[in-house]
C-alpha cells in the first residue's frame, strides 16, 4: 500500500509539472460535432414559408412549426398535436414551465403555487445540477431519492407522493441519464404513471434530453410515459421536455414541450403573455435540414462517430490505470454525454481539488446533488465529448493519477 502511495505521489508530482491546462466540466459537443450541422447556416435560403402557408418571418405560431414538431413526435413519445416547438432550450422551457405553475393554477391544482405554504420535488440522485438550481431559484424544497440502475427507487417514490401533498413534482431524465447514463425500466414508467399522489397537481418534469443520443448499436428505448399517464387516469401527470441542442447547435437549437392537451392549452396561454411566437425560421432551418425522423437517427449516428471512441478512450484509461485498486467504479453508459466515476467515500472532493491543483478543471464534486452537497462525497462527473482526443487522454490520465493519490491517502490514514 505505501508503494502504491509512493507512486502515486510521485506520478501526481510529475502530473503538476506539466502545467496542464484541461477542462472537463461540462457536457458540450466538440466543434467538430457542431460542424456537423454547418448546413444550417445557409438554411432557410429564400424559403420562408412554413408547411402550414405560415410566413415564418412574421409574429405568431406559437405552437411552433408543424413539420418539425411531426420529425420530433416520434422520438420524444408525443402526439404531434400535444408538441410544442419553442425557443433554443429545453431548460428555458422547463424553468418557465416552473413559474408558470407558481403564478398561473395547473390544471387539476386548487391554487396557485406560490400560494402554497411549501413545494418539493423529488430529486433523483446523482441527478443534473441545473434542474436542482431551477429548484433552488424558486424556493423549491429538494428531496434526494436514490437511483437505482431501472431509475428512481421506486418505494421511496410512491411512500413519499402518497403522504405528502406539498409533494408536487419529480424530476427524471429516463434515457441515458445525466450522469449515470441510466435509462428507465418499463416498470419505473408504469409506477411512475400510475401511483397514488397526495398532491392533486403533481407533475413529472420527463425531461427527455438523450431520446436519441445512443453510444451502441443498440438503441434503447423506454415505455412512453404520457401514454401510461393517460392509460393510469392521470392524463395531466407529464410535463415532457426535449431539444435539439445535442443534435444541430446546442446554443441555436430547438426546445420542444409536450403534454396532454389542457396541459398544452395551460402553456400557450402563459406563453402567450411573455412572447408573440418563437423564432420559426429557426424551426424551419431544422425541418428542412433534419428532414424526418430517419434523418435525425442518421444525423445522431454520425455524432456517435465522433463521441464513441472518446467514451472508450476514457474506458480504457480508467481500466488501465484504476482497474483492480478498488479505488474507483464507472459507468460504462449506451448513450448521453457522461461517465460517472464513483471514488472512494470521502474523496471526490479532494479528487477534484488535486485535479485542478494540476490544471485539470471537473464538475465540482457535489454538482450532482442538491444544493451540492453529495453526502457521499464520492461521484465524479466526466464530462468526455467537449476536449480534443488528446486533450481527453491527458486529463482523464491526469485525473486516475489524483484518484490514486486521494485513495491511496485516505486509506493508509485509516488503518
Ligand atoms: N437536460 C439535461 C439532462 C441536460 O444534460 C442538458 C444539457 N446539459 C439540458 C437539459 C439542457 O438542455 P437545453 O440545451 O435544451 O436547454
């Protein structure tokens, strides 16, 4: 063990010599990725008429436009009349989708939100640090639920909707989930559509931002949500988000927002009030480049070309350097932008405090908890698809040099 330290300590001093300067915070596409999409950007050309007659240089359109709201239907498991097209991000959308249920009565509420003495959502964890900042924005309580590898557990989902009214949401991200790249069972779908809750107006944020993000040949999918809600008799439940920002332009892309139909009518109203209509010729440029849902899937493959092999670059430093210390775990994910790396309890921390010691910038431990606080402190978000391929090797090998140390550390301090 003190060897191991030894080395340890001796690869990290020569790490901090080399005045790296990495980051792998967040999940961006490369510039590579985004070139992808470079078409776009000579897109609408001199078309500017919408399927639907509408002049896409006008107001109005709220509702966004038809011909890409039928590409996106399919992969986001909503009926085309029940799917919004909106701005350039589904956060946006799911923010507002949260003030708007604080000032304007939900369809099956009694009152409005914040009129309400308190309001939790449950918090899936590890979960997105943006979801919870939303949450902490707007004085929404967070309940950590753990994840399992079929979603949240389940039990203590139903035991806590059932006896709580202040109760009032959930966050999910049921496919290649942010940062474990879990994607939901069947069953976690039905439970979820299904169980009892206290709180007349409880919604599931679904936010479905991975649909079609596959890593493998295998693209998994998952039980259709706003169907089973609807099939459960509680056809108000979902509130489903999803984007295009991972597939065209993450800063110019598309939101969408689907929901049952007096869902939908609830959000065009307060939509209404901050906006005469979205910007249609961005949606146009999409429709017309996407073309229909094969082209997403065929425009998704060639962004699983790029981001695959620095998943396995990843993988195979990983397993290479901290395979068999029992120092660590890692998500091995079939889709999403992430890997988790599970350090030692009581290290991410100090993982991520070497690691920047030495130019190599993470997500900061805790990120993936509410209000940052892992009680773990063990999850490590990485972040693979933004840096070069070499710029990745280095930090990812930089890092296993600080999970080393830390862990060696930790444990000889033990014994
Ligand atoms: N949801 C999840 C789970 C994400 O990981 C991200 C991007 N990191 C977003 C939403 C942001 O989506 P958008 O760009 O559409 O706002």
């Amino acid at each position: 063990m003190t060897a191991h330290r030894d080395r340890a300590q001796q690869d990290y001093a020569e790490l901090v010599t080399r005045r790296l300067s990495l980051d792998l915070t967040r999940g961006k596409p490369a510039a590579n990725q985004l070139d992808l999409s470079a078409p776009l950007l000579a897109l609408p050309g001199d078309t500017y008429k919408a399927a639907e007659g509408l002049d896409t240089r006008n107001y109005g359109g709220l509702h966004g436009l038809r011909e890409l709201r039928e590409i996106f239907s399919g992969p986001l498991q909503v009926p085309v009349e029940q799917l919004v097209a909106a701005g350039n991000s589904s956060l946006e959308l799911m923010h507002d989708s949260l003030v708007h249920a604080m000032l304007s009565v939900l369809p099956g509420a009694t009152s409005r939100w914040v009129d309400e003495e308190r309001i939790a959502f449950l918090c899936p964890v590890p979960g997105y640090d943006r979801h919870f900042g939303v949450c902490e924005r707007l004085g929404i309580e967070m309940i950590p639920v753990p994840m399992t590898d079929e979603g949240p557990d389940m039990e203590t989902v139903e035991r806590l909707v059932a006896e709580d009214a202040s109760v009032k949401g959930i966050w999910c991200v049921p496919k290649y989930s942010n940062p474990d790249g879990i994607s939901y069972s069947d069953e976690t779908v039905t439970r979820l559509a299904a169980m009892p809750t206290a709180a007349p107006d409880f919604r599931i944020f679904w936010d479905n931002a991975y649909a079609v993000h596959h890593l493998t040949d295998e693209r998994v999918e998952i039980a259709d949500l706003l169907a089973a809600c609807a099939d459960h008799g509680n056809p108000d439940r979902a509130f489903v988000f999803g984007s295009t920002s991972k597939i065209t332009f993450a800063g110019s892309g598309v939101g969408f927002f689907g929901a049952s139909p007096a869902n939908v009518t609830w959000l065009l109203g307060n939509m209404a009030k901050r906006t005469i209509g979205p910007d249609k010729i961005n949606q146009l440029r999409h429709a017309l480049f996407l073309k229909d849902e094969a082209g997403v899937y065929a425009h998704m493959d060639l962004h699983r070309a790029e981001l695959r092999p620095k998943f396995d670059a990843v993988l195979r430093i990983l397993e290479a350097e901290l395979g068999g210390t029992g120092l660590a775990t890692w998500t091995d994910p079939k889709g999403g932008y992430f890997i988790t790396l599970k350090v030692l309890d009581g290290c991410a921390r100090e993982v991520v405090r070497r690691a920047a010691e030495a130019g190599i910038v993470l997500t900061p431990a805790g990120a993936t908890h509410p209000h940052g606080q892992d009680p773990d402190d063990a999850v490590i978000r990485i972040a693979p698809s933004f840096p070069t391929p070499d710029e990745l090797e280095k930090a990812i090998a930089g890092v296993t040099a600080c999970v080393r140390l830390v862990g060696y550390e930790k444990l000889l301090a033990a014994k």
